[in-house]
C-alpha cells in the first residue's frame, strides 16, 4: 500500500489545495497580487467536519504553501454557521489574517444554515468580542461587507444607504472597542 492509498479523503484535499494554491504563486508575484484564502462553509449536516472551517484547518494549509504573499480572509458569516469561535480564530491567524468578510446571520439553525450575509448586528454573531480580538492582533488589513442577497432584495434606489448604514456599523463597533 502507498502513502497515497493510506491518506484519508481529507489528507488528499489538502495536499491537492496545497499543490493549487502554490501553482499560483508565479501567476501572482508576476500581475502583482497577494491571495487571502477564505474559511468555508458547509452547513448540510455531515458526519465529519467539513474541510478549511477551522482556524488550524486554515494554519496548517497557509504553513504548508509556505508563501508570504499568501493570508487568510475570514468570513465571519462561515464561521459563525459552522459554530467556530470567530475571537479565537481571529488570535490564532494573528498575522496571517489580512482580509475581514464582515457578515452576520443566525448561526446553525437546525436544520437549515442559511450563509444569509446581514450587516453587523442583524444576526447572532459577537461582533464586539471580534473587534475585539481584531485590536489584539493589531489587525491593518482589509474590512469589507459583503452584504449578498442581502442587498439585492432591496429596490436600487435604497442599496447606497444600505451600504452606507453597514459601513457606520461596522465603524460603530470599531470605535465601541477603541479600535483605530
């Protein structure tokens, strides 16, 4: 039997991201561009746990593509759905997180998990405790919502000040924790 024939299923989609994301790093280093790698979400209900929903999940492939242009988006919306602890996961990418998808919902809620992407405070997540744990780490890097159906239920007209009102939440929560 082979190393490959005694990997799990698990073993080989790691070894096939790590061997993916390094077959960009050239593509990347030549246009420029720096790739953040987002945690996923899976909310059907399975048996094991689905793969890159977890901070060491996350470490472990950035350790093994071992490439400095290469960070971590988290998207606290996947995180929240798949019962992570988002302030945990903020602390253990520390450096490595260099992109914020900043997105609420109602967490896992049996037996449907809807990825619903509400702005900050529509949903259940601890946005507080997340800034939080953002200011520890010092984090500099990109905060963006992604707002998704979200925004499209609403008439063109009204969209801008959707986007505006998610904004000043966001900025809301940044200066309730002295973050600067």
């Amino acid at each position: 039997m082979t190393i490959v024939e005694t990997k799990t299923l698990y073993d080989k989609l790691v070894d096939y991201n790590v061997r993916w994301f390094r077959e960009l790093i050239e593509p990347a280093k030549t246009a420029g561009v720096h790739i953040s790698i987002e945690n996923t979400c899976d909310g059907r209900p399975q048996k094991f746990h689905a793969p890159f929903t977890r901070a060491s999940d996350m470490m472990a492939l950035i350790e093994r593509i071992d490439e400095p242009s290469y960070g971590i988006c988290l998207d606290t919306g996947h995180a929240h759905i798949m019962s992570q602890d988002i302030p945990a996961m903020i602390r253990a990418f520390g450096k490595h997180l260099r992109t914020l998808h900043l997105n609420d919902n109602l967490g896992r809620i049996t037996p449907v998990h809807p990825d619903q992407h509400l702005f900050p405070g529509a949903g259940t997540v601890d946005f507080q405790s997340a800034f939080d744990a953002l200011k520890d780490i010092t984090f500099a890097g990109i905060i963006n919502l992604e707002p998704g159906q979200f925004l499209t239920r609403l008439p063109v007209e009204v969209r801008d000040a959707a986007m505006a009102g998610g904004a000043l939440v966001a900025k809301a929560y940044m200066e309730v924790v002295g973050y600067q």
